[in-house]
C-alpha cells in the first residue's frame, strides 16, 4: 500500500509538529478504514505533542468518508460520512477506526462542524450527565469560554437548567450569553459573584482556586465533574464548608474510561443530530488547512480564539 502523510509530534522538530510519511493503517475486522477530511484540536492532546521527548502521532478527534467498511459488517458502509475519535493517531490522511468509535453524518452536518465534537463535545455531553435530571436545576460551568465549555452551555439549556458560565475576563460575558448561558461569573473568586450558587451540578475544566471555590457551592447532593486544570493543578479548599453541605459528589472525569457506558458512536450520533436540527452549534473560531497545525497549535495553547480549531486534511465527497 501506498504511504500516507500524517502528523508527528517531534521534539527534534523546530516547529514541533510536523507532517511526514506513514505507513497506510491496516484495519482490523471490527475498524472501518476512513479518508480523513478534516481534523479538530483540543488543549490537552496539543500540549502533550508540544511537550514531548519522544516521537509519536497524536490526534483525537476527526471527520470524513468511509473508504472500507469493516469486514465483520459492523459500522458505516463504504462512501459513508462519519465523524469518530482514536486514542491517538487521528491527524492523518488515512485513519482505522472501530466502528463503535465511528457515527454516520447527517447530510446538514459538515465535516469541520462534525470535527468539533469527538472530545470536546462528548466530554461536555457526558459530564452533565453526572447531575442527572438538570430540568430548573442550578449548573455551573467553568472555563466556559472553551470547546468543552460551549457545547456544555449549549446542551446544558437545552436540558433546562439554569446556566451560570464561568469566565476570566468581563469582555467575555457577553461571549457565553450568546451561547446560552444565564449568567456569567468573572474572575477566580466564584463567592463574589451576585447569586453564587448553590449549584446542583459544577463542571470544572480549571482546577486551581476556582475548583476550591466551586466545592464550597454545591446544593446538597450535587456533584462537581472536574476535567482539567487549566489554572493549576494543586486545589485548596474548605473541608468545613464542603462536608457538611450533606451528600456531595467531586467526580474525577476521563472521557476515554466513560465509553463502558455508552459508545462513542452512540455519543457522537446524538449530537450530530443535534447539529442537523439547529439546536447545538459548534463555534470554530479558526479553519485552516493541515499545513498550518504548528502555528494553530501554539494559537490554541496561548488562548488567541474561543472556542474550536478545525483543520482540513483533504477534499473528499
């Protein structure tokens, strides 16, 4: 078989990443083979590649056409589009995927809206799952002017909760109200804000002080997801404020551990839907072609866009 091109994280590398020749993947009986079309960036994966001291491919998350349908007649057919995610290897021109990591693509979906939502997407969707019925119930979002934070918004409204996002700056508050929210908190110090909780469910992407805060405004029984730790990974916070709250939760969350569950094809299949109806909408602040990984990368570490980075890998039908 013919090589591929894909990209590899190389610390030997001026710009880091870099894209050069692999071997073509050669899938398994359950993975279909798919022409990638277009590729979407996430924090953690990104600064784990510009960090390494080691030569690997990394990517998690994509979009495109089934060139082969898996032989044990699981998953998409030949010609179908589909969005999926891998564990990592995902930023190539060809990928192998198991099929319960793969979902069809409505035809109003596109592949750089479809991009958006393997991890950031599915991580948002699962993590509001963890407060359970969210109808009139309070949640708060942190870090809610990034991927996982708009597709938490968004999805988090359409359930009925009231939603308060949490931001670092004023100027983005008007950011997350168009997005959905109700209100916005500014700043680490999450006590200071008029009508500060109690919140049913916390979704927390920042660690540091605001995850301390956080703890200390849970409703009775609530649960707090923590994500990342975008602000500092060391947490101090009030155990007297906290116990005796009565039945709180602080849920350690990894998407990759959450697919005994449900699938990632059953996710990625909901919120595709979702997308054709109207009712969720990825926000891709930059789009560019693959060529351009190195610079987009070094964008998304230093925070120049909200929201999503997709790159096109391919034109594909």
């Amino acid at each position: 078989m013919s090589p591929i091109k894909a990209v590899f994280a190389d610390p030997n590398s001026p710009a880091r990443l870099a894209i050069r020749e692999a071997t073509a993947p050669t899938p398994a009986p359950g993975e279909a083979l798919v022409r990638v079309a277009a590729i979407s960036l996430n924090r953690g994966e990104t600064r784990r590649a510009l960090e390494t001291d080691v030569v690997w491919r990394p990517g998690w998350d994509f979009a495109g056409v089934v060139e082969q349908a898996a032989a044990d007649g699981s998953g998409p057919q030949a010609g179908a589009r589909v969005v999926g995610l891998l564990r990592t290897g995902a930023w190539a021109e060809q990928v192998a995927v198991p099929t319960n990591a793969l979902a069809a693509l409505p035809e109003a979906v596109s592949f750089a809206q479809a991009a958006t939502l393997p991890v950031a997407g599915l991580t948002a969707l699962y993590a509001l799952q963890k407060g359970g019925s969210l109808l009139n119930r309070a949640v708060l979002i942190t870090g809610a002017t990034g991927g996982v934070g708009d597709f938490a918004i968004q999805l988090a409204r359409l359930s009925g909760a009231r939603v308060v996002a949490h931001v670092r700056r004023a100027e983005q508050v008007a950011e997350v109200k168009k997005m959905g929210a109700d209100e916005a908190v500014v700043g680490d110090d999450l006590s200071m804000a008029p009508n500060a909780g109690p919140y049913d469910l916390i979704v927390d992407s920042v660690g540091g002080k605001t995850l301390g805060a956080a703890l200390a405004q849970l409703a009775k029984g609530g649960v707090c997801v923590s994500l990342g730790v975008s602000a500092g990974a060391e947490v101090t916070f009030d155990a007297r404020s906290f116990f005796p709250i009565g039945r709180t939760t602080l849920y350690g969350f990894i998407l990759f551990e959450e697919f005994g569950n449900e699938s990632a094809a059953v996710g990625l299949g909901r919120l595709a839907a979702l997308i054709a109806a109207g009712t969720l909408q990825p926000r891709i602040s930059l789009e560019a072609p693959w060529t351009q990984i190195a610079d987009v990368a070094q964008q998304l570490l230093h925070r120049r866009f909200p929201g999503k980075a997709v790159l096109h890998v391919s034109a594909v039908a």
